[in-house]
C-alpha cells in the first residue's frame, strides 16, 4: 500500500483529497502547515506528497525545495497544489524540484488521475 501525504492548510481541502482516495491502494496521511509536513515526510517516506503552496510558516515550494534537496528524500514525488493566480509561485516550485502541479479547484478525478499516474 502507497502512502500518499495531503499537506494543507484549510481542513477541507484535506479532507476532500483524503475522501478522493479512501478505498484506493494507498494509505493517506494527513499535515496541517510546512513544518508538520517536513516531520511526516521524513518519518512516514511517502510516495507521493500533495502540497498546497500558500500556508502560514514554512510554505510549500520551501518544504519541496527541502525535500529535493535531501538524498534520502529526492525521489518522493511532489504535487503542488496551486491556485491560478500564483504564476510567481509555480515557477518557484518547478525551480524547488515539484513534480506536478494541481490547479485548485481541482475535481476529485484530477487528483486520482495524477497520484494514480505518479504512483503506477
């Protein structure tokens, strides 16, 4: 079973990826900011980490650019999730090492679609 980490701020946005994927082969685990995530990631080592840029603290494309940069962790596969206006911060994150990108608001078969794609 594929660990796949939801890393966001706002409650229901984790809780509509998690209710996306209950069911799947993967066991979803669940971060509220930046730091949380780093934690988990280096604790849990999932396969695929989906991670809202925009969060208080430590933001995502910082939390992505740790994980790349980490031999132990480079080769977790990083989605972030980003809303449309945020043309500055997408480029960040290519530049972070990001994986994938998820356009919020996305549909639960977008984020089915592309952990399904990214785990296979």
């Amino acid at each position: 079973m594929k660990k796949v980490l939801i890393v966001d701020d706002e409650n229901n946005v984790r809780r509509l990826v998690a209710a996306t994927l209950a069911g799947g082969d993967y066991e979803v685990i669940q971060a509220r900011d930046g730091v949380e995530a780093l934690e988990t990631i280096k604790r849990e080592r999932p396969a695929v980490v989906l991670l809202d840029i925009q969060m208080p603290g430590l933001d995502g494309v910082e939390v992505c650019r740790q994980v790349k940069a980490d031999p132990k962790l480079r080769e977790t596969i990083v989605v972030m999730l980003t809303a449309q206006a945020q043309a500055e911060a997408r480029r960040r994150a290519t530049t972070a090492g990001a994986d994938a990108f998820l356009t919020k608001p996305f549909s639960p078969l977008q984020v089915l679609e592309i952990v399904e794609r990214r785990v296979a």
